[in-house]
C-alpha cells in the first residue's frame, strides 16, 4: 500500500508500465472493466482495485481531517468537524462515481484533490456561521495545502492514465484556472462576514493556491533539495569511492523537469564499478523528463563500454556487425571506420591457425590502432574521453596476441601462402607476383580522359582475377577503385544493386582513401542510379574513379524473370562507358563477351580485353622459394619448386595450395628444410583438398572439351575442333601442342573423377 501511493505521487510513469508487467494494462480503465479483466488476471486486477479504493477512501478523509486541524476552533469545533466531514464525504462520492464509470486513477486524482477544496470550504463556511472570523494565515495554509494535493493529483493522473508528463504549458493554465476558482470561491465565503476584506483574501489565498499549484506540479518544490542531494551523492562517489548512485532521486522520483547537477558524471563514474546500475538509471532517464538529454549523452560511452566488453570477450565477429553509424557525427564515422579495420584485423588473426598470418593480422591491426590513437587525440576531447578506453582495450588485446604469436612463431617457418583467398594489401601483399604487365596496361588506358571505352580482365577460375582486383587501391594511388563482387552481394533487383553498390563503395572509400562518396540519391533505381554516377563523375575530377565489377557473368542472372531491367542497366552502363570520362568501367570474369550472347557485345563497346592466366616459369620458382623476405632460403629449394611448378603448370591456386601444405608439413615434423620426398605426401593432400577446384574445371566444361581433358588426362591423343581448341586454351588447361597444362589435374581426373563425369565422356 505505501509503496503505491509513493509510486502514484513521485514515481507515476515507471508506475504504470510496472503495473502493465503485472497484467494491467490499462490502469487507467474504470472499475467496471477493470472488474471484467480475464481470468488470467482476475487476481492481479483485484489487488489493483481494493489497493485504490483505500487510497480514494484515505483521499477522502485526509482532506476533512487537514482542514479541522488548520481551521480549528474553541467556538465551533464541532461545526468545523462536521462540515470537514461533509466536504470528504463529497469529495469521496464523486471519486467514486468517477471511478466507476470514468477511470480508478483519475476517481483518486479528483478525490484528492476535491478533499482538500471542499472541506476547506465547507470548514470555512461553518466558521462563518459559527461568528468566528477566518484567519488569513489559516486560509493561505489550506490553499498551500489543497495546491500540494491537486498538484500532485493532476501529475499522478496523467503519468499513470498516459505514461506520460504534462507540458509547462498545461501547468501553467491549470494553475492560473486554479488560482481563480480557489480564490473565488474563498471570496465568496468571506464575503459574508466582511465584504470589504474579502478581494484581498480571496485574491492572496488564491495567488497562494496557484503558486503552490504549480510548484507540485512542475515538481520544483522538490528540486532545490533533490539537486543537493544529488550533488552530495556524486561528491561522496568520487571523492570517497562510495557507491551512492543507487541513492540518486531519479530512482524515487520520475516527474521531475529541470536536470540534476552532477548526474551525468556520477553514472560515468559507476560504469567501472557497477554497469548494470549505470543502465538502469540509464533507463530511467529516458522516462523522466528533465533527465533525457542524458540518455544521449550517455549513450556513446554505454557504447564505448560495449566494445571494451566485446573486445575483452575477442568476440569481434560481434563487434563488426555493429551499424556503420554506431558513432554518431561525422568524426565520429570516421574513427569507428579505423577502428572497425582494427577489429577486422583481429578477427582474421583470431581465425587463422598459421602463426605467421596471425602476425602478419596482429601487425597491420598495432598500425590501424596507431592511427586510430592519433586521430582521437587531435579530435574533439568528448571523442577522446570516449574512445580512449576502448583503444587501450584493443591495444592491449592486439600486444597480448602478438606476444603470443611470436611464441610459437619463432620455432617454425612461416608460412605465407593462401590457397583460394583472394590478396588483400593488408593480407598477402608480399604474395602478388607477375601481374605487373597487366596494372601497368590498366594505369595507361586510364590516363587518357578523351578516350572512352571499358576494360574486362578475363581469365580461368582461380587465376587470381579478384586477387588483382583487390589490390588494385595501392597499385593505383591515384584511382579511387571501387571493388564490387556480384556473387557476394546477393542481389534481386535494381534498387538493391544500386543501394549496395553505393554502401560498398562508401565504405572503400573511407577505408581506402579516407574520403566521403556521395550516398545514393532519392528516386526510382534506376534514376537514383543514373544521379550517383553523374556525382561521382564530379569527384572523378580529382581522382579517377575505376568501378571494378568481379564475376560480371553473374549479372545476367542477377534480375531473374526481369529482362527490361537488365537491358536498362546495361544501358546505364553502356552511357556511363561512352560519356563519361573520368569514372571508368572494369569487368572481370571467365568468360569472353563472344561467349556470352549478343547482348553483352552490344551494350559493352569499345571494349578492351586484358588476358590473366597462370605465372612464368620464373615467377612460380621465386614465389615458391622467396615468398617473403623473412622466408629461410633452405627450405623449398629449387629442385623442389620446379617440381611444383611442373605438376601445377604455375597454375596460382595450385602453387599456393603446394606452398601452404609443404610448410604445414615442415611445421608439423618440426623441420624446417623440405626434401623431394615430402612431394608425395603432398600430392595426396592436394588431391583431397583440391577437389572442388578440379571438379569445378571437368564440370564446367562443354561435352567436347571435357573428353578431351579426360583423353589427355589417361596419355591419349584426341582430335579438336577449333571451337574446343580455344575454349581449353582461353581457360589455360592446354598448351599450344594440345597437351595437358596442369598436370595434377589430369592426375585427379584418373583417379577422382566419379561416375558422373565418367557417364559424360561415353
């Protein structure tokens, strides 16, 4: 009982959504309804109901009782006490009408309010007719006394019917009404005793009752002392390291409208030692109304704390599919780009099991977290106090695994090769070889802005087309190379392409360059789509702009059923191609555009081609024995990466998959210098784990060209139409003597091919 009529004068909103939790979900119902509640709540229900009639009841009598105590008299108590009583029992069958057909809140609101007014005046009244002057000290302290009740009535009221408080506005008319009625009504009863005294009681009784009226309701009656209090909480907190914020008013009291000293420190102060309070006043905060710009305040360092939690957690996975805007603002944007790219480091460190990796991840993520120090460091010093706990954080995580990796690291060779990853400039750059040929022919036919046409990298699968294209940003420095894998962004139409088309070209661009791109436009897709590239034209002005569109024979099928808006793409395409002149068009796939259809021929002008396949000899050789400077020289020695070389045919998958596992081995037996024998042994692994690539290529194949992999593959000769002579030759499975370039291919054939590919070839 107490504890609700706390609730239902200081604490009216979190009062309703508890009620609501316990099954109530209009508190504000009459009693009718509230009496037709479901079985399932009956009890809850009826709690609620004998709990407010008390309190309409203990309004009611409250009232008589205050005014024949303030209004007593040795000439007429028992008229006083009377009236008083009449007054409670009014006021009490009016709240009970109402809460009958009106509302249980509101029947106690007005019934408290009605007490305290009427039986003031009835008690007057009978001091009146008793003879008895009325004093204005004990008149004033019933207006102080019914603006208290009313005051808290009204905001009891509206907080519990509608979770919600009221304006400034409605106060201030409540209270100007209030003060009229009250000091009219107070006029007319002493108006009878001595007219000429009357005005100026009534109107000072009724200035009084308005000004406390008001006061309750805004509840600044309440802060001056809240605020002290509040102030001598954080002081103890931060000075004497006691924890008070479970003290603070905001937890008993949540209408209060002005903001409380020192509240939003002293929450930061208890995220160390207590953040499960720290969010619950958070919570609150949102609710009270003085308090919420403290709630976004609050917020960034709440979000702060959630990454110190993940990142001691290593959970990054978790960390990275945070929204891009988790930090508001645009530095804010900023540095939890930088910050991303050091959790992303993180990650792939925390997924590898090659130490060497793992180092090589744990490095780029100590560079990134430099970076990131220097930039909250010359930024604003809000920014700093938020992110500077989370960069130690990281900081510490990133040393902790370093130290950890070095360990095991130095008592193994380390190994750099990455089978059927795509490059990265941040993983593998000392691994990209022999396309150097291929980016300088790029960089000139992107010098020239007169010249329009667009160019398709075209090679077989696993060649390192995309690997290329990755690194692209630093082998371009001047080229703003905006990556986009059709395969890895599921898409199902045009909105959707150009939606991420644009999310992922703002993200390299921040990533890359730490530039700003233009979001995508308002508009259909296709008009949208049109605006954007016209915007990045412009900022084509000062860096090329270079749109690389890996597996581009995907995009056939990226609209499935819908051919208009393929063709309104190509289209697009086919204009950005022709007029624009500084943003550019790369395409990368496996097969040619003669291979495609008519379409792509047509819509894909001026096209030039650019040819990738397998290493030089020369090449294949220096990756193998030198990948990385720190690489020991005795370890693949020639005789051993010219046998790789000669089963792999310096396919670049093939020679990465051959380097990794040869090192794996190393590792394993604890030896660091490889030997002919050891070929073997890797042969079988190769064959298991390269499985989906040789099945891939058979299946892939037209019927002709896959009985001649399967011939050449068993050391019989077969004859060719020209048809299958290039298409094996385009995709660098045969030599220009029709032999089997990739031996271990064939290999795989002999002894893997299933019954499948078998049944093709008869």
């Amino acid at each position: 009982m107490g504890r609700l009529f706390w609730m239902l004068s200081m604490q009216p909103l979190q009062l309703r959504g508890w009620l609501q939790e316990c099954g109530i979900d209009h508190p504000d119902d009459s009693l009718l309804n509230l009496l037709r509640a479901r079985d399932e709540d009956a009890e809850s229900h009826r709690g609620y109901i004998v709990r407010m009639l008390i309190l309409l009841w203990i309004s009611g009598l409250m009232g008589a009782l205050l005014t024949a105590v303030f209004l007593r008299r040795p000439e007429s108590p028992q008229n006083i006490l009377v009236a008083a009583l009449m007054g409670g029992g009014l006021a009490g069958l009016t709240g009970l009408l109402i809460a009958v057909f009106g509302g249980m809140v509101l029947a106690v609101g007005v019934t408290a309010a009605l007490s305290i007014t009427l039986t003031s005046t009835f008690g007057l009244m009978a001091a009146v007719g008793a003879g008895v002057e009325p004093g204005l000290a004990q008149a004033a302290t019933m207006g102080i006394a019914a603006g208290i009740a009313t005051g808290l009535a009204l905001d009891a009221t509206r907080g519990v019917a509608a979770g919600e408080a009221r304006s400034f506005l409605a106060i201030s008319a409540s209270s100007l009404l209030g003060g009229l009625f009250y000091g009219a009504e107070l006029k007319l009863v002493v108006d009878a005793f001595d007219p000429l005294r009357s005005v100026s009681l009534g109107l000072g009784v009724g200035l009084t009752f308005g000004l406390f009226l008001f006061l309750t309701s805004s509840r600044l009656i309440f802060y001056p002392f809240e605020a002290l209090f509040q102030m001598m909480l954080y002081g103890l907190q931060q000075w004497a390291k006691v924890g008070t914020l479970h003290l603070t008013p905001i937890l008993f009291h949540d209408l209060s409208r002005l903001p409380y000293p020192g509240l939003f420190r002293h929450i930061l102060l208890a995220l160390e030692s207590d953040p499960e309070l720290a969010e619950r006043v958070r919570e609150v905060c949102q609710v009270v109304p003085g308090q919420r710009s403290i709630t976004v305040r609050l917020l960034p360092y709440l979000q702060a704390r959630q990454l110190e939690s993940l990142i001691e957690a290593r959970d990054f996975e978790t960390l990275l599919r945070l929204p891009a805007d988790f930090l508001p603002g645009a530095e804010g944007a900023s540095r939890w780009e930088t910050f991303r790219e050091a959790a992303r480091y993180l990650q792939a460190a925390q997924a590898t099991a090659t130490p060497y990796l793992r180092l090589q991840h744990l490095r780029k993520a100590e560079e990134t977290i430099a970076t990131l120090g220097t930039q909250i460091l010359s930024g604003k010093p809000q920014l700093f106090e938020i992110l500077n706990g989370p960069v130690l954080v990281l900081r510490t995580a990133t040393q902790k695994g370093r130290q950890e990796a070095e360990s095991v690291a130095v008592r193994q060779v380390p190994n750099p090769f990455r089978a059927g990853d795509p490059l990265t400039p941040e993983q593998g750059r000392e691994l990209f070889r022999g396309r150097e040929d291929i980016v300088r022919r790029i960089e000139q036919m992107l010098v020239d802005p007169n010249r329009s046409f667009s160019l398709a990298l075209l090679g077989p699968r696993r060649c390192g087309k995309t690997s290329l294209l990755r690194m692209l940003p630093i082998l371009l420095p001047d080229t703003f190379c905006l990556f986009f894998d059709l395969q890895a962004n599921p898409i199902d139409s045009p909105k959707a392409f150009f939606r991420a088309l644009a999310e992922r070209g703002l993200e390299q661009a921040r990533r890359d360059r730490r530039v700003e791109l233009p979001a995508l436009p308002a508009g259909t897709p296709f008009e949208a789509g049109g605006r954007w590239l016209d915007q990045l034209e412009e900022v084509g002005r000062q860096r090329r702009v270079l749109l690389c569109f890996d597996e581009f024979e995907s995009l056939e099928g990226t609209f499935p059923g819908e051919g208009p808006d393929l063709e309104k793409l190509m289209g697009l395409l086919r204009g950005t191609i022709q007029h624009k002149r500084f943003v550019r068009l790369l395409v990368a796939g496996t097969a040619p555009f003669d291979e495609l259809g008519p379409m792509w021929n047509n819509y894909f002008i001026n096209l030039r081609e650019l040819h990738i396949g397998h290493l030089e000899k020369s090449r294949a050789l220096e990756l193998l024995m030198r990948p990385i400077p720190e690489f020991p020289p005795e370890a693949v020695s020639p005789e051993i990466a010219e046998a790789i070389f000669e089963r792999t045919g310096g396919q670049p998958y093939l020679l990465q998959l051959y380097g990794s596992i040869l090192i794996l081995r190393l590792n394993d037996q604890g030896r660091r210098q490889a030997s002919l024998d050891d070929l073997s042994a890797v042969d079988e692994v190769v064959l298991t784990e390269g499985r989906p690539y040789f099945a891939n290529t058979l299946q892939s194949a037209p019927e002709e060209a896959r009985r001649t992999l399967v011939a050449l593959s068993e050391g019989r000769q077969v004859a060719l139409s020209s048809r299958a002579r290039v298409w094996l030759r385009r995709r660098s499975l045969i030599g220009e003597d029709n032999t089997l370039l990739i031996p271990i291919l064939g290999t795989w054939i002999r002894e893997e091919s299933d019954e499948l590919f078998q049944g093709k070839t008869q």
